[in-house]
C-alpha cells in the first residue's frame, strides 16, 4: 500500500507540474462566411464549393440550349434579318415615310397620321390583328 501512495503522489506532482507550465488563451471565433463578418476574399472560394456540392440542374437551361441548337443558320439569319428591316420601318417614321413588312408569321403595317403613329400586326395563322397606338409623335 505504501507504494501505491507513493505512485499516486508521484502522478499527482506530475499532473501539478505539467498544468503549472501550460498556458491558456481567450478564445476568439472568427467567421469565414464574408456576410457574417469573415474576409471577404473567402467569397470566391465558398461560391466556388457550393457549386461544385451542387447537382440541381435547371431545366431552364436545357430548354434553351436545345431551342438554339435546333435552330438552323439561314433560320436564324431570316429573324435577324427581320428583325433589322423592322427597326429600319420604325425608324423611318422620323422622316414621315410609312411602310409595312410581311414575315411568315405576321403581316406588320405602320401608318403615320400628323403625329398619330399606328402600328397593325396581322397574324398569318388565326387572323388575328393587334393595333398599337401611339400619340404626340412629331414627324
């Protein structure tokens, strides 16, 4: 039993003098998310990985790939060509000139009456027509 105690007292001047010679420090937390108060350098790296953590695909984006992929060269020159000869028809109110532009969807008049712009759009398919009227233009 005396050499028990012994090995206790022993284990316990150990234990004392280790704990004499440790420090301790405040601890302080720092954020790393930059919208909690972290760097904001951090941002680039956080957006970086929950991206690459992220396997949501948006269907969105699927639909308009496959609408750009499906559409062929001389389609899509034919709508900016349309696109171009209709600014170039409303532009031309400026200078009083009135015209009209047919496509294959729609049949498309501009009429200029002493500042009383009126655009009619026909469509081909229903027949359907849509004015748009415009006033205080100054030709």
């Amino acid at each position: 039993m005396n050499n028990n105690n012994t090995r206790r007292l022993a284990s316990l001047v150990l234990l004392t003098a280790l704990g004499s010679q440790a420090g301790a420090t405040e601890l302080v937390y720092t954020p790393i998310n930059p919208a909690f108060g972290g760097n904001p350098l951090n941002g680039t790296w956080l957006l970086n990985n929950a991206q690459a953590q992220n396997d949501h695909e948006d269907p969105a984006i699927k639909d308009r790939a496959s609408a750009l992929a499906g559409t062929s060269a001389l389609e899509r020159f034919t709508s900016q060509l349309e696109s171009r000869l209709l600014s170039q028809l409303l532009n031309n109110i400026n200078n009083g000139t009135t015209g009209s532009l047919q496509t294959d969807a729609f049949i498309i008049n501009v009429l200029d009456d002493s500042g009383a712009l009126t655009i009619e759009i026909t469509d081909r398919a229903t027949g359907e027509i849509s004015e748009v009227l415009v006033n205080g233009l100054n030709p």
